[in-house]
C-alpha cells in the first residue's frame, strides 16, 4: 500500500519476538544434505510464481518452465475460453520432455521421440501404431496436471493437482492488497539475472532488511533512505500471513533526490492508486519472491532460484503498465531499471562475501536482530517445511500484522 510518508516510529522489538529471538545454524546455508531436502520439502510443494498472464498471448498460447531446483518441466496451456491449465512437460509414453520450445502458440503437442499427440487440455489424441500396445487405456496416459492460479497478473503453479492451499488461500490478504494496488495493470517489461556464489536463503536475506541500507547503499542511494529519526532505513511496519511477509519502506519527507532523479520522477506516469514520493509496501512471497512497487508508476520482482546448494540465480523484471506514452515516460522507466541494476551490483558483493563467511565453519550460528524479522521468518519456515517432510506432519502459520 502507498501512503504518504510520515513522522518515522519503529516496530519495537517485543512486537517482533513471537518469531523468535535466539542465534540460528549456519548448516542451512551450505549444507548439502540440507539443499537436498530444501528440493524436496519447499520447491516441490509451494506455489511457485512462474511469470505472467500477459505472456500467454495469442489464440492458443503456451508457455514452457522449466524449474531446476524441483527438477520438473512445467507447460502453461490458455485455451480460447480463457481457460488455464498447466501440465508436466513429459510424454507419459516414455518420459521424454513434450514441448522443448520456451514460448508459443499451439493447438496440440507432439512428442518428437515417437510422435504421440496430446490436446492442450492434456488429453492423449494420437499414438501411432497404437495396435502394437497392450490394452492401451487413452483416458490414462494424459498430461500429469499441476495445479495452475494467477493473482493480480503474476501466474503460479503448484506442482501437486490439489494442494492443501489454493493460491488464494496461501496469499490471503496478501493478494488482495496485490489486486488493489492493481498490479494486473504491467503488462510489459524488462528483465535481467545473475548468477550468485550464495545460498538462495542468503540472496534472499539481503533483500528482506535495510539494515545494511546506511552502508552498502551509500554511492546508489546518497542517504536517500535514511534520516535522523530513522537513521537505519528501517521498515515502519511488517506483516506476517502464513509463510508470507512484507511491510512498509519508510521513504523521509523531503528525502533529497539528485538532479536527474528528481528529473526521472517527475517524468515518471502518474498512478492512480495513492501518491508515488511517500512510504510503499513491498511483499516477499515464499518462497522465493520479492515484489516491490516502485511509486506506483511501475513495479519490479526479483526471484531467488537455486541453482546448487551454493550459486542462486537472480531474476528481476522491471514492469510498466504498456507502452511509453512520451520520450520522458522512456528516460523515467529507463533510468528506473539503470538504479536498480546499480544497486544491485551492490548487493551481489556482500551476498558473495556473506556466503563466503557462511562456508568457512568458523560460525555455528548466526544472529537475526529484530528488524532482520523476514530474515528469521524465511528461516525458520524452511525449517519447519522441512522437519514436516522427515515427520509428515505440517502447521502453516496465522496472520500476523506488526504497525
């Protein structure tokens, strides 16, 4: 939610304790073992953001994703009624993977390895030389479902047909603030990645504070997010829904801006929705998504995708709602997505840094202060995720708002 900023009060400690106060293990952060369980127990039971509606274009589209660390292929299927559905990408003949094309418009699919077809709908249509089978039932050798929901424009799968929690459930208030604040509206965007020498826990935790702002940030920001009465950056305000966090960046008033961003922002489309200089929320979706508004005027999303128990990929899609109307609206989203990508490059040294400390052994345990909530969070509710997979046993947290 925007909000014009105000005089600055931070969350106080007590109110943050119900997630716990105590060091954390290391062992998570460069344990084999444990990134192998992390495979299992979190990525190939959550929902996954995996792009968005907008990309599904045409009269028959189709997009392919393929999602390294649950090892699957995932095929997004629109029919002309608007109907979503998504599939693994593997022939149920011989398990080839069905679509090798990223992206596109199709109204079946044929396997290359020996040319079975399938429907968009998953249904087996054709098998050549079918007679030379024994008892062939059709009805069972369809596309294997994967649940499939949007939200607010970003598109999510489930790996399992029926999860426990529908997408809706999952998000709870989170996705109807995401609706409100009318996110279906970016259509289009611009995207860059790197790849990480760090745990994905660890590239997701320099994003979920700002205790590093005052320092790190420095050359990119010139001090922009901090101030005397809050001279840490520090958030305003956290919330806590199921597994999901977010909370608000306080932005000071009157915050100093250099001569060409103050020239970007005001070139920047104006938002509908509430004001774009003053506080913004921000939403870390588990359990690897960050999606921040940037003004209201667009947006951007970074993923934190594992590639080994120690290299991260970092997706960031930087989006706008269409078009550029005017050469300024161009020189605001570009200069947008130059600041980002500064700051990121900031970033990206500590991460690599803090991993590197990580690894050493020198430490058994690390500490999370209390405006590191987010952090713990992440942690402790990949902890819990997987102690359910070893037990089988599972409790999804309740909302929780901290103001």
């Amino acid at each position: 939610m925007l909000s014009a900023a105000e005089s600055f009060q931070a969350v106080s400690n007590e109110e943050l304790a119900f997630l716990g106060t105590g060091p954390v293990p290391t062992a998570p952060y460069y344990d084999r073992e444990y990134h192998e369980l992390e495979r299992e127990a979190v990525f190939r039971r959550s929902w996954l953001h995996v792009g968005r509606v907008s990309e599904l274009t045409g009269t028959d589209p189709f997009l392919v994703r393929r999602i390294g660390v649950a090892r699957a292929s995932v095929l997004i299927t629109r029919s002309p009624d608007g109907v979503l559905r998504a599939f693994h990408n593997v022939c149920p003949h011989r398990g080839n993977e069905l679509v090798a094309e990223d992206a596109g418009e199709a109204r079946s699919f044929s396997c290359r390895y020996h040319m079975w077809n399938f429907g968009t709908d998953g249904t087996l249509r054709a098998v050549p030389d079918e007679k030379r089978f024994y008892d062939l039932d059709r009805s069972a050798c369809g596309l294997r479902p994967i649940a499939v929901d949007t939200c607010a424009g970003f598109l999510f799968v489930h790996l399992d047909a029926a999860p426990a929690q529908s997408l809706q459930e999952s998000l709870g208030p989170f996705g109807d603030d995401l609706e409100r604040i009318g996110f279906a509206r970016f259509t289009d965007f611009e995207q860059y990645s790197c790849d990480v020498a760090a745990n994905w826990k660890t590239a997701a935790h320099n994003f979920q504070e700002n205790y590093h702002v005052r320092w790190v940030h420095r050359p990119s920001s010139g001090g922009r997010a901090t101030s005397r009465e809050n001279p840490f950056g520090y958030n305003s305000s956290f919330r806590f829904h199921g597994r999901h966090g977010g909370g608000t960046h306080w932005i000071p008033p009157g915050a100093a801006l250099s001569d060409v961003r103050a020239t970007a922002m005001r070139a920047a489309p104006p938002a509908d929705d509430a004001p774009c200089r003053g506080n913004f929320d921000f939403f870390h979706l588990f359990p690897n998504l960050y999606i921040e508004p940037l003004g209201g005027f667009n947006t951007f999303t970074m993923q934190f995708w594992p590639l080994d128990t120690e290299r991260t990929r970092l997706v960031v899609r930087v989006y706008r709602a269409g078009d550029d109307t005017s050469a300024s609206a161009r020189f605001s989203r570009e200069y947008t997505a130059s600041s980002l990508m500064d700051v990121h490059v900031e970033d990206v040294e500590v991460i690599e840094a803090n991993q590197r400390g990580l690894r050493s052994g020198a430490l058994e345990h690390i500490h999370f202060g209390a405006q590191e909530a987010l952090c713990r969070q992440l942690h402790e509710n990949v902890a819990e995720m997987v102690r359910t997979y070893l037990t089988g046993r599972s409790t999804v947290p309740a909302r929780t708002d901290v103001r």
